[in-house]
C-alpha cells in the first residue's frame, strides 16, 4: 500500500468504537454508547468491535468468562440497532494485526506517557482486589491506540473522561509519522541546510522540531520559523528546512478525534451509576416481570414516609427516570402529584414501567432470532473478521514499509 493509499484512506470519516464483553448488558450501555451507535452507522462507515483483549489485562485469570459473555454482549449490540448491514462487528482478537501493531507501536513510545494515564494509577487504587501491576494492564492506553489506528479511524465516541486516551492516541501516532514518515527528499536537502546553521542554533531547531512532532507542542514551531528567518541561509536551504519543519513527511498513521458522547441521562435504580456491580441496573433483554419489579422497588424521596406526605421530586431517583423516558406533560402530573401527595409512589413508577417496557419490546424482537441462532451471531462476526483483517493489512503494510520490515524479493 502506498502512502497516498494511506491518506485516500484517511479521507473516509471512519469511527471506530469498542466494548469489553462483560456480559449481558443494560440500559445505561444503551442510553449512553449504543442508541449512538444506531445513529452513526448510518452516516459513517463504522466497527465496532468486542474488546475481549482488554478484558484480559484486567480479567486475565478468568479467560473462559470473557469469552462467554462476548456472544451475549454482541446479541445486546443487534439487539439495540446495530446492523451488522452497515457497520463491521467483529472481535478484537480475530485481528491479529492489532497484536502486531500495538507491539511495533511499543518500540518507539516513552514509559513515561503510559504511567500518566489519568485512569492508570486510578483503577489500581479502586480495583485492590485484583494485582494491576502488569505489562499488559500498563499497556491497554497503547493497545487502545492500536485499536484505533489501524482502521485509519477519524471519530472516536468516547465520554469526557475518556478524551485523554483519544489525546494519547493522536501523541502515539503524531510520534510514530515523525519517526517513520521521513521523505527521504526533504530531509536530504534539509539535512544540508542545518548543517550551515551555528550549532546551537542547529541544536535548538532540532530540539524544536521535535517537540512539536513527537510532544505535540505545536507552538514551538513558531520559534523554529524564527530561527529559519534569522539564519543566513538560501532562500532554497530556508525552504527545505521549512518543509521538513511543517510536515514534509508522509503521513502513515492518522490522527484520531474524539467524538464526545452525550452524557447517559438515565442512572441506576438507586440514583448512582447503573452498573451491575451495584445491583442497580435494568438488563436490556429484562424480562417484563423483573422489569416491573425492579421499578417498583426502587427509593423514592426518603420524606414521603406515608402515601399523604407530600415529596419532592428532586430527590427522587424515580425522577430521573422520569427526564429519561416520559414527555412534559406527564413531567407536570408527577410534580404536581409529588409535591401535594396527589399521587402514591406506586402511582408515580407505573408510566415509567410502561416506558421502559415500549423501548425494550423492539429489541426483545430483534434480539430473538439470535438467541434461537446462535450461529448467525458467529456468522456475523466471521464476515466483520474478515473485512477487519483486510482493513488492518493494508495499514500494516504501510506500517511495515515506513519501518523497513518488508522483505524484498
């Protein structure tokens, strides 16, 4: 693949998402990655992959439960709109080009950017019961970029927090074009340029150069073009120096962006996170009865102790499901109700019931032929395998070339 190969690529707006298979999921996944995922696979060519790899730098001692929830999470995904029509689904470990690329990517990038990893030191201080202290749980940010990479992935759907290891992406690849991207022309002639300047000036334009390339410190460029100016050189030396300074190189790995997600507007059952560590989740693919019983059990305003104290829906999680699921008009009989004791609790948890069971029922629907058929989820995932891999060999290609790995025949 040649590197215009590469940039013709590039132009496609690709985004590119994944998600460790954790097992059944609920409707804070949906609410919060995949109704988006519905949404941007019709306006972007997509894939979407199960990240059972990263899984493992935190659940390496039990691979056999990450590789049975992979089918159940892939299900949740068709489940929730996910076509496998429009978008490539496929598991991260059936590429192996991932493997080589985040090894290749490894030689060239600092200790240093993967121990300030605002989530590295984070999850070792939360997760006490599991021992962090590994290669390969240091290594996930760097492994997440090889993810993102390879596809030549502009969009990336992330939420706020997650914006740093986007950044960290962009520094590993804006490093690696710096190191490998060279045009053997440019840096000829800007090679015999530089060599004409004093050498603390030539010091200095290195040092530059390289913290714009390599650190992302775009603003030392500008002190670098004052160096260029207020040299005695050619108008042609002051050109080729430019050129190199400015790019002058082939661009082999692109930059992603990250595409913020709008922020889950839906929380657990308790009014924290949902997440079934909590036991405050509602599963996609919940049956009705649980459904129903999950809401109706839920906290409401401790200060309504009897059915004719009045409430304060601000405090009340059932509230928040309310903002989530119901229109205006039922926002104003529930604040109505609340606030005189016009309505009970049970009262006021029945539209939300109702809500929640209209938004499942379509994707109890689509979900079903899977469940009866396993096998076409396999297929599925075989067909986004292969489309994936062919992919990630062309980019692998350019990859190998830049480097120097090819052999030539």
């Amino acid at each position: 693949m040649h590197s215009t190969d590469v940039e013709l690529a590039a132009d496609r707006d690709i985004v590119l998402s994944g998600m460790r298979p954790t097992g059944a999921l609920h409707l804070g996944h949906y609410h919060g990655a995949l109704k988006n995922w519905a949404r941007l696979q019709h306006d972007h060519p997509c894939y979407f992959f199960v990240a059972d790899w990263h899984a493992l730098t935190t659940h390496y001692e039990t691979p056999e439960v990450v590789a049975n929830h992979t089918l159940d999470t892939v299900i949740d995904w068709l489940a929730a709109g996910v076509d496998p029509a429009r978008a490539t689904l496929f598991v991260q470990s059936h590429v192996l080009e991932h493997a080589e690329l985040f090894l290749l990517l490894g030689m060239g990038t600092p200790l240093a950017w993967l121990e300030r990893v605002p989530t590295y030191k984070d999850q070792i201080a939360n997760l006490k019961d599991k021992d962090l202290l590994t290669y390969g749980f240091l290594g996930y940010p760097l492994l997440q970029a090889a993810d993102i990479l390879i596809y030549q992935a502009r969009w990336v759907p992330v939420g706020a927090d997650q914006v740093p290891h986007i950044e960290m992406s962009r520094e590993i690849a804006r490093r690696f074009n710096a190191l490998y991207g060279k045009d053997p022309r440019i840096e000829a002639q800007a090679e015999l340029a530089a060599a004409k300047l004093l050498p603390e000036q030539r010091a200095e334009l290195h040092a530059l150069r390289r913290a714009a390339d390599q650190d992302g410190e775009v603003d030392k460029r500008e002190r670098a073009h004052e160096i260029i100016r207020g040299s005695k050189l050619s108008r042609a030396e002051k050109d080729a120096l430019r050129a190199r300074l400015e790019g002058g190189r082939r661009v082999i790995l692109r930059e992603p962006e990250a595409l913020l997600t709008p922020e889950s507007k839906l929380p657990g059952l308790d009014g924290r996170k949902m997440s079934k560590s909590y036991a405050n989740s509602i599963a996609i693919r919940e049956e009705k009865a649980i459904v129903e019983h999950k809401v109706r059990r839920m906290p409401t305003d401790p200060a309504r102790v009897k059915r004719t104290d009045a409430g304060d829906p601000d405090r009340c999680p059932v509230w928040q499901f309310h903002l989530a699921y119901t229109d205006e008009a039922c926002h104003a009989w529930v604040r109505e109700g609340c606030t005189t004791a016009g309505i009970g609790c049970l009262e006021c948890k029945q539209p939300v019931i109702d809500a929640v069971l209209r938004e499942q029922q379509p994707m109890l629907e689509r979900a079903q032929p899977y469940i009866d058929n396993p096998s076409l989820v396999r297929d599925i995932l075989d067909a986004g395998r292969d489309k994936a891999s062919a992919a990630a060999r062309e980019t692998m290609r350019a990859v190998r070339d830049a480097m120097g790995l090819r052999f030539k025949s």
